[in-house]
C-alpha cells in the first residue's frame, strides 16, 4: 500500500481574503514592536517634524518607526535589506500592511529622524523597567571594537601626509613649468582648444593635495588643542598644590607639543574613526560602550568612544543609568580597562560597590603592574579575599553575552554611518533592538 500524503492545495483559492497578520504568530517580535510603537512610545519628536501639506502624503512615522526598529532587531540594517524582507518576509508585510516603500524612502527617514530614533532608547529602557526587566543590583560594563564605515587602509599618518604633500606639489609644478616652455606650441597642438586644460592626472593630484592639506590641518588643530588643555590642566593642579601649601615634587615637565606626533593617523572615509587593537588585528573603528543589568541582560546605558581605553568611559556610564532610571546601581563590575584611583574614588562616592580587575591576567589579582595606589590595593585585596565567590565573576555572564547576541546572533559587525554623532545614534539603535528581544521574551 503506497504511502498518503497531505494534500499540496497551492492552486486552491481561499474562501475569504487573507490577512498578512494571520501568517505571523501571535507571540512574533514584530506583534510586540508594532504594539509598543502605537500604544506605548511617544513619536512626537518624529511626527511633529511634519508641518507641510505639500507634495505626495509620506509614509506613516509610525510605521517606519516599527519598520526601522524591527529590522535592527531581525538583524537587517540595510535599508535595501529592509525594503527587501517588506515584500518577501510576512512580519515585515505585516508591519508595512502591504505597501512597502523604497529603500531611499527608509534610508532617508533614518537619516531625517536619527536623533529622534535614538532618544527611544530610554522609552524602551522605562517600559522595560515597569516590566520588572531591569534591577540594578548588579550592573557589568564592558566595551567592544566595531568597523567604521570606512577602510584602514584609507587612513595616513601626519608624517606620510607631510612627505605625500610634498611629493604632491613637486609633481604639480613640473608639468606646470613644462606647460609653460610648451606655450609656442599650443596652438599647433591643441588646435581649438585653449591649451591650459589640466590634464586628468594633474587634477587628480590637486585634489588629492586639497585632501592631505585639510586632513593635515585638522591634525595640527587637534594637537594644538590637546597641548592648550594640557597646559590649562598643568596650571590647575599647580594652583591647587599651592592652595595645599603642598611642596612641589620632581622635575617641571616639559611643554607640550602643538605638532602632531608623526604616528598619528587620519582617516579620509571617516575621519573620526581610530586604528584600534582588537584580538583579531587592527581595524578602523570606534569603540561601544554599554552598561547591562545582570536581570535579563537589559543594557541600562550606552556610550560611544573614539578611543582605545575604556577608562575614561565608567562615569559617563554610571551617570547615564542615573539619567535614565532616575536611581543608581547597587553593584557594578568592570575589566582592567576601567581600572583607574580616580574611577574607583568615583564609584565610592556614589555609594557603588565596585568589582573591577586592578590587572589583565586569567584571574582578576593576577596582574603583573606593581600597585601603589591605595583604593587599586584595597580592590585587588578584596578580589583575592572573596576567592571564586567574587561578584567580579559576574561581569563575564553579562555583558559579554550581550554583545556576542550583538555581533554574532545579528550579524551587527560594521556601522553603517559614518561621524561619531551619527554613529553614535546608530549604536543606541543597536542597543534599543537588543533591550525589545529581551522584552519579547520576557513578555
């Protein structure tokens, strides 16, 4: 007896008209982000923004909203990947009810409305909190390296572009003299032409010169800056030390140099963006900041850094758990990145009780830096004397997760903007997606 099999109804038409929401389950992201986004989120900000009745009705804010958030959530944060899951994928048909818009349409929107889209981050972080999500016994911080939307090797450093600018301009003055002594000759060679065309190559080149002198000056603006601080921190603790009647100990430091260090490299793609050191090489990057309760892995706070070291990233973060929950962490653990006297003194005075490594080793007290300090003794004390049972061992279990769900589960390994202000933005997008998984699952 041959085997029966269900029947395959593809050409059988249906009694009643479909809805696009009856193929998606009840318990889908997208239901949960389309609820949020119509019920609970205040759009104001975005929807304010349109005050003309001219031209075609745009699309509802609402729904790009949804549509925006749901792609980053999904792991698509392409807008042309975007506007491709609108017409294939039926959580995404559904949020766009059957009129998708163009990947221009969506691109333009993110970029139109980016400060807005990124402030929703609190909004989600509140509702998250009223869910019982959220804590604050025990915050971990951590940091990670991501691709700018630009390449390394687009980058130079202050000594090559010094050297690249003067080979430049001596290429730049032979053909001219040559086109000078070439002048009895134009008109025969030229014929109706004027003859003092720039050829291509040459005005390539002076492009290429225009490029290294700005990028060159804005090396030279940010050294001069860095000295004119320094000198103004030098005066302030020197001020201090004599307002302590505290004598002046060593050697008066050298000044600063207003001139670059020969090392130091400019990006042209995206000149914000750094050389940083990941364990894999070096990538052109910024380095992302986020603070995560260790409930359900919720990020409370977010930051985003320019610079290789963490240490200067530990207060704006505590602060910025303040500023979106209105109250303070109980616990807060952090690698040797973040260990500083000046941090732990921070973390004291807010009444935190601090888990940070004073050294990078395969245990927390292991490091190999002689520690003077008194505050970096008295923690790497208190890591030894707890043993296994440190609360410090939370720190692994939960951020880093965080960001392996980030960059491993969706696909999140290069920012599409470039600026630090909009990369910005776009990280605080990333960590909004990551806090409504963890709401849909919790809900």
């Amino acid at each position: 007896m041959s085997k029966e099999f269900r029947p395959w109804k593809i050409d059988e038409a249906q009694l009643l008209p479909p809805s696009v929401q009856d193929y998606v389950p009840k318990d889908h992201l997208s239901r949960l982000i389309m609820a949020l986004v119509r019920e609970e989120l205040d759009l104001s900000a975005i929807v304010g923004s349109y005050a003309s009745v001219l031209g075609q009705p745009p699309f509802d804010p609402r729904m790009m909203t949804a549509l925006l958030l749901h792609g980053y959530a999904s792991g698509l944060y392409s807008s042309r990947r975007i506007a491709k899951a609108a017409v294939e994928r039926a959580d995404f048909m559904m949020i766009v009810a059957g009129d998708p818009p163009d990947f221009r349409t969506i691109s333009d929107f993110r970029k139109r409305h980016l400060k807005a889209l990124a402030a929703l981050f609190v909004q989600v972080l509140q509702l998250a909190e009223k869910a019982g999500l959220v804590k604050l016994g025990h915050v971990a911080l951590d940091g990670t390296k991501i691709k700018a939307n630009a390449s390394k090797h687009k980058a130079m450093s202050y000594d090559r572009m010094k050297k690249r600018e003067a080979e430049l301009k001596a290429e730049v003055e032979r053909w001219l003299k040559a086109a000078a002594a070439a002048d009895a000759a134009e008109d025969k060679l030229h014929g109706t032409r004027r003859g003092d065309e720039l050829p291509d190559w040459v005005a390539d080149k002076l492009t290429r010169l225009e490029k290294l002198g700005a990028a060159k000056a804005a090396l030279e603006a940010e050294a001069k800056a860095a000295a004119e601080e320094e000198m103004r921190r030098r005066a302030a603790a020197e001020e201090k030390r004599k307002a302590e009647g505290r004598k002046k100990n060593g050697k008066t430091p050298a000044p600063p140099s207003k001139e670059p260090d020969g090392k130091t490299q400019r990006n042209f793609t995206d000149p914000q963006s750094r050389i940083l050191k990941t364990k894999d090489g070096y990538i052109q990057g910024y380095n992302a900041q986020a603070a995560v309760d260790a409930e359900v892995q919720i990020i409370v706070a977010h930051g985003l850094t320019q610079s290789m070291s963490d240490q200067d990233q530990l207060v704006p973060l505590m602060e910025g758990i303040k500023n979106n929950l209105g109250r303070k962490p109980k616990e807060a653990s952090a690698d040797a990145g973040y260990c500083s006297e000046a941090n732990l003194e921070a973390l004291a005075e807010r009444e935190i009780s601090a888990y940070i490594a004073t050294g990078r080793a395969k245990h927390p007290t292991q490091g190999k830096r002689t520690i003077t300090l008194p505050l970096t003794k008295a923690m790497r004390d208190r890591l030894k004397r707890a043993g296994w049972r440190s609360r410090y061992r939370l720190r692994k279990q939960i951020v880093e997760p965080v960001f392996g769900q980030i960059k491993q589960a969706r696909g999140f390994r290069q920012f599409l903007l470039r600026g630090i202000e909009k990369v910005s933005a776009e990280w605080a997008l990333i960590c909004t997606a990551h806090n409504l998984t963890k709401l849909a699952r919790a809900t």
